[in-house]
C-alpha cells in the first residue's frame, strides 16, 4: 500500500519533532559545559577567531595557512576533549544526537528511504503501530524465567538461546523458526524478542496475526478499487526483512486462507527471506488442517521450537489476583 500524502506528512513530522528534540538536547548540553567546564567556552570561541585569522593569510597568499589552521583545529578539538574527559563527561558529549544515526532523522540515506522510515511505513500501513509499545515491554531484557517449572525450564532456555543465535545472526542466516506448542508458554514473547533486536539492527518487521493477516489480503482481493493496495501488500510482504505470523491456526480456513499461506511462504522462501510462525497447533494438527505442500514448505524450510509446560499468561494473572 502506497503512502497517502497525509500519510508522508505525518512522519516527516516525527522526523521534524526528533530533530528539535536533540537540537535542543545537544543546546541543553553544551549550556551545561559552558557552566561548568571552565575554559571550553573559550576554547569554543578560538575556533571562529583562529579559521578568520588564517583565511586572512590564505588570501593574502601564505600556502602554508591551510595546513596550519588543520592543526590548530585539531590541538583545538583535542584540547576540548580533554576538559570534558577531566569533568566525567564523555568525548562525544557534544556531538550532534540521532535518534537514527544513519539517516540523522531526516528519513532518507543517499535519497532513498531509510529503514527507519522503513518501519514507520509499516506501522501507519498495517496497524502496527502499538507494536513499539509491546516491544518496549516484551523483549529479551525484560525476559524472566521464573513462572517455568522445573521441567518446562530446560526447552525454554534452550528456545531463548536459539532466538538470540537467530537474533544476532539475522543478516546473514536467512533462516526461518516455528514455535508450536501450547497455549500461554511465551511463543509470541519469543517473537517479539526477536522483532525488537532486529528492528534495532536496522531491518524492516511486519507483524501479523494470522487472522489479521488473511482479512487484510481478502479485504483488499475482492474490492477493485484497492487492487494497487494489494499490489503494495504483496510487494512488503514478500519484501520485508522479516515477517512475523502469530497464531496460524487461528484464521478460518478457506480455500483462499491456504492458496494465499502457501504463496506468501514460498515467495519468501525462493527470495530468503526470514520468517516466524507460532501456533497453538500440534504438527499432527498442523498437517491435517494445511494442505501437504505447506506442511512440506514448513517443514522444509523453518527450524523449529517445541515450547510446552504451563499457562504462563494464567499463572501470572492467578499472581496478580492475589496481591
């Protein structure tokens, strides 16, 4: 799905509110040194006093007022780092802040868009834009290991390390994962481990639940005015970095739900491109309700990870009841 106008608009004014953030964050800083490190002030000030005096001299012909006036930048920029080093603060202290530091939030690297802009295409595109909010919540540092047993505890941690390998190794894997199992026992927790550090490493995530996912193709499929939406929908579908399916199984099965499941796994598999499946289906299950070619895709061309053990999401509201 293309951008409406308003669309576009809208997060170029994200971007235009993250710049006047850090401008003024970085204007917050260097009025905090300028108070309390004594000298840098002036030092600051040398820089303009220096480059006037030597670009005199470079007009009037002296050929060695460039070289100089590089050096006495550099002694300048050494000098000023060291009164920061001497007042706790960090050597780049003062330099420009990004919230994306490859595009400095303007959106675009060498005039294509950035993968930032990237992903916040995908959340105004396919109402995904809560999925910041649950990744801030739901990733591998707020991870806990406490609600599993002594028996479910082993695979879990097993499934934890396999989705960091997965995580750190995302660039150059082009691998896919299933976790299957039973309900409440931290799939969709994994998941979204997963999306956060590859969002963070600059790629782009479509998340989908399953029912989400087939209502948003059949609602655009059978309405001819939204066949280049359509068109849109296929090309990130097949595109993205990684795409996340929760909950297969969920979705009604339709002679459509399966021709689209299969086209969307195997266009991502011929182009590798990473997907994560999680359902509540065992593999039986899951055989018997898809058609052989999609199970034969599955398992094929996903590793997979078998969670079981308790309800976790009802241990934790049984806990939270209590208090």
């Amino acid at each position: 799905m293309a951008l409406t106008n308003t669309q576009y608009n809208t997060i170029m004014r994200v971007y235009e509110q993250k710049q006047t953030k850090n401008r003024h964050l970085r204007e917050d800083r260097l009025n905090f040194v300028y108070a309390n490190v004594k000298g840098y002030r002036h030092l600051d000030e040398s820089v303009a006093t220096l480059s006037v005096s030597q670009g005199k001299k470079m007009l009037n012909g002296d050929p060695n007022a460039l070289a100089v006036l590089k050096e006495q930048l550099h002694q300048l920029s050494r000098d000023k780092k060291e009164l920061l080093r001497r007042a706790g603060l960090p050597d780049d202290y003062l330099e420009p802040v990004y919230d994306c530091p490859d595009c400095h939030d303007t959106g675009y690297v060498d005039g294509r868009k950035c993968h930032c802009f990237r992903q916040a295409e995908i959340a105004l595109l396919y109402q995904q834009s809560n999925l910041k909010e649950v990744l801030q919540k739901e990733n591998f540092d707020t991870l806990s290991y406490e609600y599993f047993d002594e028996d479910s505890l082993p695979d879990f941690r097993a499934a934890v390390q396999k989705c960091r390998n997965f995580a750190a190794a995302f660039d150059s894997s082009g691998r896919n994962l299933f976790f299957y199992g039973t309900v409440g026992t931290g799939k969709t927790f994994l998941s979204n481990c997963i999306a956060r550090e590859v969002i963070e490493s600059g790629h782009s995530v479509i998340y989908f639940s399953a029912s989400m996912l087939f209502d948003t193709l059949s609602r655009n499929a059978f309405d001819i005015k939204r066949q280049d939406n359509l068109d849109y929908l296929y090309n990130d579908l097949y595109n993205c970095d990684l795409l996340v399916i929760d909950d297969l199984g969920t979705e009604q099965s339709t002679p459509f739900t399966l021709s689209h499941l299969f086209t969307v796994l195997n266009e991502r598999i011929i182009r590798k491109k990473s997907m994560i499946i999680s359902t509540n289906l065992s593999l039986p299950e899951l055989k018997e309700r898809y058609q052989d070619r999609i199970f034969s895709r599955i398992t094929s061309s996903f590793d997979f990870c078998k969670l079981t053990g308790p309800d976790i999401r009802m241990y934790r509201k049984r806990l939270a009841n209590r208090k």
